[in-house]
C-alpha cells in the first residue's frame, strides 16, 4: 500500500469505570460504561469508521470497552493489546502509532485521559472547527476522536493530523 494515501487515526476513550477495592489497572467498568461503550461501537458502524487495526491499553475497563465497542462493527479488526498505552502520555502514544505497518489503513486506540484527549490536541494541526471546540470542552469516558493523516505510520509527529470528528455519548 503506497503511503501517500489518508488514513484514519481513531481514538477511543474507556467507557466510565467503577472505583471498587481493586488495583487501577484491574478497575472494571461501571453500569454507565457498560451502556456507553457498545453506543461507541455504534456510533463508529454508522459513521462507516472499520478499523483494521485496534490498539488496546491492557486496563480491564479499556479490553471491557472494547469487547463491547467491536460487537456492533461490521467485521472485528486484529486486536493488538498494548501495555504501553496504560496511562500513556501523548509522546509514548504516538511512539506506538510510528510502529503501525503500512499495510494498515485505519488504525483504532483506545486508552485513558489525559493520553487520549492530550494525543489528539497535539496530532491535529489543522482541524475541523466544530469536532475542535468539541473536544476542548474534554474528553469523557467513551468519546471518541477521529483524525485523518497522509503519510508512512513512521512519520505521525506533533501536527501531521486533522480532527476530523468528535463524538461523545452524552452531548
């Protein structure tokens, strides 16, 4: 696949988690999460979005989302689960996209804030004004950001991208 062609950068928060008596990485979803992360999957299906690579933070309430998320796409994406995504900073997130083959086109990441909303402010260089003041407002649980980038995986930096959507379940 030539690398001059549009790809997508998909960015998915974890649905709402609970708070019980567990370690932060182990925190399952809450009743409001389990609710919201199969309208992210929708939401994605009707939007046509059909990532062929989904790159997944190794949290229980993000692998939770996911399972609930991918029920509603049209076909299931390979599913990479990724430790470095927990709790990543926008610098170690793009570090995992530059590793991306080429062959993908559409690329889906879920993960946690501030990663998520942090990774999207510092890709899109240029964007679309409603999907922008959108997302200044924050990132929720189960929001999603759609970006656009041309070019090699190897070469996703600070600005390469444009926000292309925005969408959050309770907006």
């Amino acid at each position: 696949m030539s690398v001059d062609v549009p790809r997508s950068i998909v960015l998915l928060r974890h649905a709402k988690a609970d708070w019980p008596q567990v370690a932060d990485h182990e925190r399952p979803l809450a009743e409001r999460g389990r609710l919201d992360a199969p309208a992210a999957g929708e939401w994605l299906a009707g939007q046509g979005i059909t990532p062929q690579l989904t790159l997944c933070s190794t949290a229980t309430r993000t692998r939770d989302t996911w399972k609930l998320a991918v029920s509603h796409l049209p076909q299931r994406p390979k599913t990479v689960y990724e430790e470095r995504l927990y709790e990543a900073p926008p610098g170690a997130i793009i570090e995992v996209i530059n590793e991306v083959p080429d062959d993908v086109h559409d690329l889906l990441i879920i993960g946690h804030n501030p990663g998520m909303q942090s990774v999207a402010e510092v890709l899109a260089g240029e964007a679309d004004r409603e999907a922008q003041e959108r997302l200044a407002r924050g990132f929720p649980t189960a929001a999603v950001a759609v970006l656009r980038y041309t070019g090699s995986w190897k070469s996703v930096e600070p600005g390469s991208a444009e926000l292309t959507r925005f969408w959050a379940p309770h907006e």
